[in-house]
C-alpha cells in the first residue's frame, strides 16, 4: 500500500547503472554505448550493442536535448514570450530536418512515431482518394503497420481484394510484374514500398516502382525508416515516412512529409496541428534533439556508409562459413548497417540468449522470440528459413565508438555460440 | 521402402525440422517422409530444410484431426546424398 508522500525516484539507481543510460553512468569523455559492466548480464563484462532498434542518443542529440528540455517546455501555440520561444524552437527544428529531407517545412510533420507516420500516411492517401476506390497494395515485406492496417480495412469492408500484398523474390526484392498487376487492378487507391528493408536490408527499386504507380495515377508512399540516416534521401515517392530513431535521434519522433502536390487528407476531425496530420502535439525537445542528430549523422554519413559496410560484409563472410548457415538479404543492393542469418537447426530464442548472456545485443525474427509466436512476415514472405535467425543492425558509430572491436569480438564466439546451442537440441551432426 | 511418418505436433520451431532431419539421416534417396506439425514456423522452415537439403517438398495440406484440431502435413521425398556440409 502506497505511504503518503512517499515515493520513489522514476529512475532507481539500479536503472541508471543499465549500460544503456547515459544518464548517471557516462564518462566525462562521452556520452555514447561505452564498455560499462552490465548490472543484469549474467556474465559481468563488456556490453556489445549489435541492434540499432533502440540505441542511445547520439552525444550532441543529447546535448541539445537536455537543454531543449529546459528551454523549450512551453506550450508553442501561446502567444507570450515562453510560448514564442518553444515555437521559434520547434520551426527551427522542423527547417533543419526539412531541409535534409528535400521538402519545405510546411510539408513535414512531427508525429509520434514512425509506424503512427505510415498509418496516418495512408489512410490519408485512401481518404483523398475515396471517390477512385478502397484498395490498398503494399510490398509483402512491408512494416506491420501498414500489413496490418492493410488487412483492417479489408477485414472490415468484407472484401478481401481491397488489401494485396505483393510478392517479394527471395532476395525480399519486390517483383515488379506483380506489382504492375497489382496496380492495375481497378479501385487501387494508394501503394505503400519501403526504401529498403529493415530486417535484411534489401533495397527496393523506388525508381521502377514510382514509374509504375506514376503510370496508374496510383500514389505511392515510401518508408524510409529503415534507410534515413543511412543512405540518400528517397526522392520518388509521393508519402515519406521516417523516424528520428533511425539517425541517432530520440524515440518519440516520427516524421510524415506531404508534398503540395500530393492529395492527401485526413481521416476524422479537424486538427490545427502539424499541418493537420496529426492531433498529437509534438514534443519541442525530443524534435530538436531529432533535429540535431540528422545535422551530425548527415555531415559524416559517407564515411559511415563505408565503414558500415565493410563491417557488415565481415559479418556476411564469417555467418556463411557456420556450417548450415544461410545469410539471407541482396548480397550487394542493401543497406550498409543490416545483416541477417538463419542457422539451420538452431532456437532463435535460444541463440539471443546465449549471445546475451557472452554480452551481445542481437534481434531475431525466428517465431520464438515473438509475442505471437509467428516468424518475422519478412523472413516468411522471402521463403528463407525462419528459425536460428540473428538480426544484426549496426548502430551508427557516433553512439558505438567501439562498434569494430565489438563486431570482432562478435565474430570470434559466433560460431561457438551457434554449436552450443545446436548441441542442447542433439541436432548436432545432423 | 516404407514411408515414415514424423509426428511433430505440439513441438516448437526449430524441433519439427531437426526431427524430419534426424528421420532423413541415412534414409535412402527416395523415401517418402511425412510430417504433421502445428508450429507456425513448420510452415515456412520444412519447405526451406528441403530446399538447403535438396530434398522434394511433394504436397503440403492442411488437416484436421479426429479431436477437431488442426495441423499440416507435409510429404517430403529424401534426395541424394549431401556432401559434408563440415
């Protein structure tokens, strides 16, 4: 039963210890994933972060954040000095990451996230078109969000065709004569393809799919979640959708851009913010501190791109020489950070929590280690084995210093790993 | 050659496909194998195990059985001999 008056700190001292949290832990020399001792690994030592799913701010984004945090906490809708200054705030945000994007800043808007960005994209697209039809086509391969806003709508007008997914080759490239059947069926009303994919990191072929949705009259929206921050900025598309995780900046910072040309409008009421896309007000700080990383990630981004790569093609090399192992992705048309592998006879759940417990982050899309118990949608639609799979996404180098020596690290107990984890099923030698 | 039949219902991704695999270990080239299992990765994994193996998927059908539950079947010809992956 709870004391009145008595509380504890959000933030218990055994959290801020996490290696993750720079909040109380950082060295004065950085801010970044550094070497710290893990208060929960069962194995004390140094922490490898393999999964930019969720990574630390990079150290400027933070910076920039924490001050933020005290300068720009009004409401930027007032009138008066505090609410002008959160304003001027947020507008200078919004110019930044506009002008990186390629857009002008009345096109982009701040909204909670990068999947509440693709839902709000195409149900705005389906909205403005709804005298041409209900039906919406997307790339198997796409991100839950849109598969599953997809099935909604068709689920629950009790049509089937008003949602098709369309098939991915086993590369997770999107087959483009399907896509064109797609396309041409009548009452398509807007087609969704990501960038690139961000669990194995195949790039799609923007420029063939926009000719082809150019060609219907169908618009097309682009997820570049996976792909901002990492490569050029996608310029065929008539919907953008990114997130500011993607580029070293905070959660909570998704970015949806409309341009004038597109016909676009929202679903339900009114709303007076971001340009009306959205009725979540967005947060001064965190869209600053978004702002920031894209300044740092953009400025160093070649030399990443390379040294990413390279880092990956390692990682390629040595997966594929773990016998039965099937390193699945474009070998060469992909993103530079991304690398995935499926070990035959091999738990995935099993696999992480062995790379864990040596001091490894990796993701998986192997069933096991999802809430449903379904293997990643990705894995499935390319046809590659979806059990013993590792995902690993490079965090960018401005937040992992140590990113080459962990990824050499990684490469000397992988093939162990893997063999120990085969022997506790007996599958060895099979 | 008698047909074998691997029962791997209720058993989790990766068990179905290394109990297929252990039943194809040293069965000659040409006997039929066939699988039931109610993973959802089965699915996806049993159709992947025979390409890597190159083994024939010949059919894969949805079944239910007397107590109303559903599983799959799966019917896997064992191909030639693999080289020594290690």
């Amino acid at each position: 039963m709870p004391t009145q008056g008595a509380h504890l700190p959000v933030l218990t001292y055994f959290q801020r210890r996490k290696p993750y949290s720079s909040v109380a832990s950082a060295p004065v020399s950085g801010w970044g994933y550094r070497r710290r001792v893990s208060p929960t690994s069962a194995t004390p030592g140094p922490r490898a972060l393999l999964d930019a799913a969720g990574t630390p701010l990079l150290p400027a984004a933070r910076d920039t954040l924490l001050a933020a945090l005290d300068a720009g906490w009004a409401d930027p809708r007032r009138l008066h000095a505090e609410g002008r200054q959160a304003r001027a705030l947020l507008d200078r945000a919004r110019e930044v990451v506009a002008a990186g994007l390629g857009v002008r800043p009345p096109e982009l808007s701040f909204v909670p996230s990068g999947p509440v960005a693709l839902r709000a994209g195409c149900e705005g697209l389906m909205h403005a078109g709804r005298r041409r039809g209900k039906r919406l086509v997307a790339s198997a391969v796409e991100h839950s969000a849109v598969l599953t806003l997809g099935r909604h709508l068709a689920a629950a007008s009790g049509d089937p065709s008003l949602f098709e997914e369309v098939r991915v080759d086993a590369l997770g490239r999107v087959d483009l004569d399907a896509l064109e059947s797609a396309l041409a069926r009548p009452g398509t009303t807007a087609a969704a393809v990501q960038s690139a994919n961000g669990e194995v990191g195949t790039r799609q072929p923007l420029a063939a799919v926009d000719e082809r949705t150019r060609a219907r009259g169908v618009p097309l929206l682009v997820d570049a979640m996976a792909s901002l921050g990492r490569e050029p900025v996608p310029t065929s598309y008539d919907v953008l959708v990114g997130d500011a995780r993607s580029w070293g900046g905070p959660g909570g910072v998704g970015v949806l851009v409309v341009p004038e040309r597109t016909r676009w409008r929202r679903a339900g009421p009114v709303s007076e913010l971001e340009g009306g896309r959205t009725d979540a007000e967005p947060v001064v700080a965190l869209a600053l501190a978004a702002a920031e990383a894209w300044q740092q990630t953009e400025a160093t981004r070649a030399a990443e791109h390379a040294r990413a790569a390279s880092l990956v093609a390692r990682i390629r090399a040595a997966a594929a020489a773990i016998p039965d192992t099937e390193v699945v992705g474009d070998p060469r048309d992909r993103l530079p950070h991304v690398v995935t592998f499926s070990c035959l006879y091999v738990d995935g759940e099993a696999l992480v929590t062995e790379l864990d417990r040596r001091g490894f982050a990796v993701a998986s899309g192997s069933a096991c280690t999802s809430s449903t118990l379904e293997p990643s949608h990705v894995l499935a639609a390319m046809g590659v084995l979806t059990h013993g799979n590792v995902r690993v996404t490079l965090p960018l180098e401005g937040v992992a210093p140590d990113r080459e020596a962990d990824v050499e690290r990684f490469l000397a107990v992988l093939p162990d790993a893997v063999a120990t984890v085969r022997a506790q099923l007996g599958a060895a030698g099979l | 050659m008698t047909p074998v039949e691997v029962d791997a219902r209720g058993l989790r991704c990766p068990l179905p496909v290394i109990r297929l695999a252990a039943a194809a270990r040293g069965a000659a080239p040409g006997t039929v194998i066939t699988v039931l299992a109610t993973d959802p990765a089965a699915r996806h994994d049993v159709p992947a195990w025979c390409r890597m193996r190159r083994h024939e998927l010949r059919d894969v059908t949805d079944e239910v059985a007397g107590d109303g539950s559903t599983h799959q079947r799966f019917t896997v010809v064992v191909g030639e001999p693999a080289p020594v992956s290690d």
